[in-house]
C-alpha cells in the first residue's frame, strides 16, 4: 500500500519543480521502499566478503543419529572394510551352543566343520567337501575339533567324553583317547600335546606320540572347561570355564600359577597376542560383554572395553595390529578393534543369530565366523600384501565355495 501511495504521488509530481529537501525525502523514502532502480539495491549484505568457517568446522546438521551404537573410539585413518561376506557356506545342523569349537581351519587350507553328529572336511583350495565320519547314535555329538599345528591330524572332542585323533591323509582313525567323565567342549594342540577341556572342570593333557597317553590332570575350575588355549611359545596354557574364571598354567604345576576373575560370565573367548610375548585377551559372555587385555607376566590389565554384547571368540592379525571378535544378542556381528587402543575399526553385520566361533585362514586374511544360523561366512577383512596374494589357495574355484556343508 505504502508502494502504491509512493508510486501515485509520484506520477502526479513534476520532479523539476520540487526543492532539494523534497528530492532528498523522495530518495529516501525509495530507498526504504526498495524500489526505484532495484537491480542495484539489496536488502542485505555483506560489506566485505563473507568470512571463512573456522578450521575444521562440521555441520552438525549432517549428523543424524547416533545413540544406541557401542560406546567405543573409532580408530583413525580408519581403512575401509568390506562390510559383507565375501563368501557363504551353508551349515545345516549346526549346533547352536555356546560353550562348543564346532570349526577350525588347517594350516593346509582345509576346514574341519562339526554338524551335530558328522564331520566335514572342506577343501578351501579346491572347494571339495567330504564328510570324515557320521555318529551312529543320533544322541551323540561332536563337540569341538581342533588341527596340530602340521595340518595333518584333526583332534576330536565328542559329547561322549572321548577325544579321537584322525588321519586326513589317509581318511581315517589314529586312536581314541578317554578319560573324561563328560562332553569336551574344548581341545588344542601344543607340538605332540593335545589339552582337553570337559563339562566336569578338568583339563586333560594327552602325549599323543606314547600308548599311555594321559600325562596330566588340571583342576581348578568348577564348571564346564570351555576354552583353551596354549601361549605361542607353548610353555603357558590359559583356560576359561563357566566358572567366569581365567586359570594360567604351567603344565608342570598341579595348580595355576595366576587367576583371572573379572569377568563376570563365562570366558570361552580367549587368544593370545602373536607379537607380543605374555599378552593374552579374554572376554566374558551375555552378562559380561567385556574385552579385556592382560600382561601375564605380572598380572596387569592393560585395556579394556565393554563391548555391548556376548562376546564368544577372539582372534588377532599381526600384521594390521587388530583383532576381531565374535558377538551374540543384538547385532550378532564380527569388530575389528585396533591394538592397543582399542578403537573400533568396524562392525560386520550379516549374521541373523549369534556368531559362535571364529578361525583365521592359513594366511590370516580371511576370518570365518560360523553362527546359530547355520552358515559359515568368510570375511576378507586383512588382505596380503601385492607378493602374497598370488597364492590363489582360498579364493581358487570360488564357485564351489556355494555348496551345502552336507
């Protein structure tokens, strides 16, 4: 309206007729009005040019959300990771226990894979599949599975209390070593030393090469044994029960030489560090949800974080620095932790129950992680170096890698 006004008594004047202080008011007032020669005029701006944002200044506009994720550090320089498997096998009948080591991976690229009462042998060079043997009682099944460190024998836990050594080579049985009073969930192998570890607490240590076997007994956990595992220089043995105790021992020694007992659920996942002498992780399950790095030389925590969920297996890359862990409820994915700082890498989501295990490939690249839902997923999460990856050992005949576990 005031425009209007502006433009109707402005049509009506004769400029040349008005005073200067007339002119004045009129040039104003277009100006307050914003019209007159409006390709010039601006209602705002900047004297100068517009300042420079601070450095690094982020909009926080662009964060969307981030509540409800694990309370960890993100590693810097983070590395990009494949987020999906690079390969699925199939599993059916995979038993979804906790406390059992139902795969493991050879130093000659084969795969032993339990399936309730069968055992698989998977050529990862090749893609074959062959199944070892099939329990003739349906009640029994196969609890754990455990490769010397040669490739060649396969170690066997079953429910039954019996631990049975075969022959890859020759597709069949060495011997059956008994003595626990019940199932083994657990097993690994230092040199000609197979440790087993039974529902009744005790571990057994077996010398594999003598007729009489069974050399040694360990007792001090009071519940299931259900993870073990010898120090890389094989003079330490850890172990973990359902107990949620960590026992260290010297196998010359009726007891253990130091204790762990933070954890607050049981300890199945546990590993030692590949370069770094006397360092081992544990972890706890459902309640306990927390990782943990010890000094064993002198029992000092070194680091630790509470991961959010169920964590069942631990294992390490030395040459990236990190290791990965395997995770139940909720998001039943694999981390990728730096060392020592413990920042997250990664989530690998694609599981749809809980992961129960995890193995490394011979070369370390690929991860397995084997789940309640009946898969086994490898994961290419520490590719070689350029001269290392020629060798065409797991990821020859990828086709075959589709078959059913059967």
């Amino acid at each position: 309206m005031e425009y209007a006004s502006h433009s109707m008594v402005n049509s009506e004047e004769d400029t040349d007729n008005l005073s200067t202080t007339q002119l004045e008011r009129r040039r104003l007032l277009e100006e307050n009005l914003n019209v007159g020669n409006v390709t010039d005029s601006r209602i705002l701006s900047f004297k100068s040019k517009a300042p420079a944002a601070k450095d690094g200044y982020s909009n926080n506009m662009k964060i969307l959300y981030s509540a409800g994720k694990p309370q960890a550090p993100k590693a810097s320089n983070t590395r990009q990771v494949p987020s999906t498997a690079e390969k699925i096998l199939d599993a059916p009948d995979m038993m979804n226990d906790f406390y059992l080591h139902l795969i493991d991976w050879s130093s000659l690229n084969h795969m032993a894979v339990a399936l309730n009462g069968g055992l698989y042998i998977w050529n990862a060079t090749d893609g074959s599949i062959l199944q070892l043997f099939e329990k003739e009682n349906e009640e029994e099944y196969i609890c754990s599975v455990s490769w010397i460190k040669e490739g060649n024998v396969l170690g066997v836990g079953d429910s039954e209390g019996s631990v049975q050594l075969w022959d890859l080579a020759n597709n069949k049985i060495i011997r059956t070593m008994r003595g626990h009073s019940g199932r083994v969930a657990t097993l690994d192998w230092n040199q000609h030393t197979l440790a087993s570890g039974g529902r009744e607490g005790e571990i057994h240590l077996h010398d594999v090469r003598v007729a009489e076997h069974h050399v040694a007994t360990l007792q001090a956990h009071s519940q299931e044994v259900c993870g073990l595992k010898w120090s890389p220089d094989g003079k330490f043995l850890a172990s973990g029960g359902n107990d949620n105790t960590v026992h260290l021992w010297d196998p010359a020694a009726p007891r253990p030489i130091n204790s762990i007992t933070e954890h607050q659920s049981a300890v199945k996942a546990m590993s030692w560090c590949p370069w770094q002498r006397g360092v081992l992780a544990t972890a706890g399950g459902t309640v306990d949800r927390t990782l943990r790095i010890w000094n064993t030389a002198n029992m000092r925590q070194l680091h630790s974080i509470d991961t959010g969920s169920q964590v069942s297996s631990i294992v390490w890359n030395e040459q990236y620095k990190e290791l990965a862990t395997g995770h139940g409820f909720s998001q039943n994915q694999l981390t990728l932790w730096k060392y020592p700082s413990l920042a997250k890498v990664a989530d690998l989501p694609g599981h749809t129950s809980r992961v129960l295990l995890l193995v490394c490939s011979p070369d370390g690249s690929t991860v397995a992680s084997v789940a309640a839902d009946e898969t086994i997923r490898l994961w290419n999460v520490w590719p070689q170096q350029e001269k290392v990856k020629k060798s065409k050992a797991v990821r020859s005949h990828s086709s075959l890698l589709a078959q059913s576990i059967r």
